[in-house]
C-alpha cells in the first residue's frame, strides 16, 4: 500500500515537488512516472505542463511526442536545415535533442521569462547542454534571447539591432544584429527553420497565429525554409475550427501547410497538432490529408 500511495504522489506531484514565481504564474517542478516506470521531471506553469526531461541517459531527449515532432524539418529533403530559431524556451526540451543530435545546427532560442532559463538551467540540464557544447567548441552555436517574441521577430525583420538580452551563453555575440544569408544592409536575418511553440497558460500567443505574425516569420525564412507551429487542440466544440482557421490563414501566405499529428497518449492532456507552412514541396511523413 505504501508503494501505491508513493507512486500516486508522484502522479499528482507531490513530493519533492518545488515550487518558483514565474512571469505567468507559480511554476512547479516536479517528478511524475512514465510508462517504463521511469521518473520524468516535469515543468507545470500556471496549471499546464510545458516541459519536461529524462533525468537518465536519456537527459536529452524529449519525452513529450509534440517536441519531438518538430524533427520532421529535417525530411525537408532539399532544404539544408543549418540555422534554426525557437520563440518559446520554457525548460528547454528541444533545444538539447536538436544541438546533441544535430552537431551543426546555429540555434537561437527567445524566452521571454528569465525565470524559465534559470529553471531550464537548474532542473532541467540546459546548464549539461552549455557545458557539452563549450567543451565540443559549439557555445557558439545555441544562443538565448530574453526577450518578447513578438519584438525579436519585428526587429529581425527590420534588420536593426534590439534590446535583448542574452542569458549568459558563452561565446554569443552580444545581440541577433548580424545578417545571415543576405548582403543587403538592414535585410532580416534569414532562418532556415522558425519554430513557434509561445504559450500564455493554455492558449497560444496570439501575434504568431495572425498575419502580421506570419508575415514578419515569412520575412525572417530563406526561400522554401519552414514555419513550424505546435498547435494545442482542447477537447472542446470550436477547437479542431480553430485549427483550420489557422491552416486556411497560413494558405494565404505559403504555398503548402502541412498538418501532423503529434499528440501524446502518454502525457498528453490534449491534442497536438504540428503545422508546418512552406513554399517548398517536402515528403513529409504522417501528414493528415487536409482540404482533399
């Protein structure tokens, strides 16, 4: 019985459960089993999980199905995924999956919570991921942006330097100014995938989803590069129309959209939905037919 009561605490997180302030309400860190009956440690803001890490060998890897789906950039088959931007941090899952698989990738990670990156750092092994890539001679190639996606998207467009302010990576240049893949001054820098995985609580920031948004991301993309989106569908009577209100916003400014499923029977509370948006045509797997 004890054993049982053990692993339900777990389950509810509790024990050695911690608790942090954070920009959008109590951050709780804590462990909670996974269906090999190891721990995962957990990162729940404001009531919903938003990351998570093995805490074995498999530190690097993402437990949570949606994060690993934003691996299929890389069936982009002619498109040379070299230079990456993520708006969304939070403990950092894909960032380390992606540079520890990936020896080559430039990633540029905004968060617009310093508490997310001290927590990344402190629970869950971003500080292992800067290490690693320090002694590999990489620092250089993950940098972090304090800053509001929205106005890191805007400033990349207009090619101006901003007020951001880097977490401590070693090695970063001291803001996103330079110009990759352009020699005309004031061009945006140039990202060959965009990832948007920005949250408040449940509900995605909505500047990403609109087409001022989607225009500043197309912007930043060189030609045929992707635009990778996590979307969260609740089980609720407007959520899947809201999803394809997306897709059919997204058509109007990219060639092909891509609809994937990367729910999560294991951790998932809801579904989730990759969308990737792209002017080049790409063999995707698992893409759900869509508009046929």
């Amino acid at each position: 019985m004890r054993a049982l009561l053990d692993w339900l605490n777990k389950l509810r997180g509790r024990g050695g459960r911690q608790t942090f302030s954070a920009r959008f309400g109590e951050a709780a860190v804590y462990a909670m089993p996974a269906a090999d009956g190891s721990l995962v440690r957990v990162l729940n803001v404001g009531g919903v999980l938003q990351s998570a890490t093995y805490t074995d060998e498999r530190w690097a890897r993402c437990p949570f199905a949606y994060l690993r789906a934003f691996d299929h950039m890389f069936e982009a088959n002619s498109l040379t995924v070299g230079r990456v931007l993520m708006i969304g941090g939070a403990g950092f899952a894909y960032p380390k999956q992606l540079l520890v698989n990936h020896p080559g990738i430039k990633l540029d990670v905004v968060e617009i919570d310093p508490a997310m990156v001290e927590l990344a750092r402190e629970h869950f092994f971003l500080d292992r991921l800067e290490a690693q890539l320090a002694a590999e001679g990489r620092a250089g190639d993950l940098r972090i942006f304090v800053e509001d996606g929205e106005v890191f998207l805007l400033g990349a467009v207009e090619g101006a330097p901003t007020a951001t302010t880097l977490a401590g990576n070693a090695g970063a240049p001291d803001t996103p100014a330079e110009v990759a893949n352009s020699d005309e001054p004031g061009a945006p820098d140039r990202y060959d995938a965009i990832i948007i995985d920005a949250f408040v609580g449940r509900d995605a920031a909505p500047f990403f989803a609109s087409d001022e948004g989607i225009t500043a991301a197309r912007a930043c993309l060189v030609p045929d590069g992707l635009l990778m989106a996590n979307c969260v569908v609740e089980f609720t009577g407007n959520a899947m129309y809201q999803l394809f209100a997306q897709v059919e916003r997204l058509r109007e400014h990219f060639a092909n959209v891509y609809v994937i499923d990367a729910s999560d029977e294991e951790f998932g509370g809801a579904d989730n939905y990759l969308v990737i948006a792209t002017d080049g045509a790409y063999p995707f797997t698992n893409v759900i037919p869509y508009g046929e």
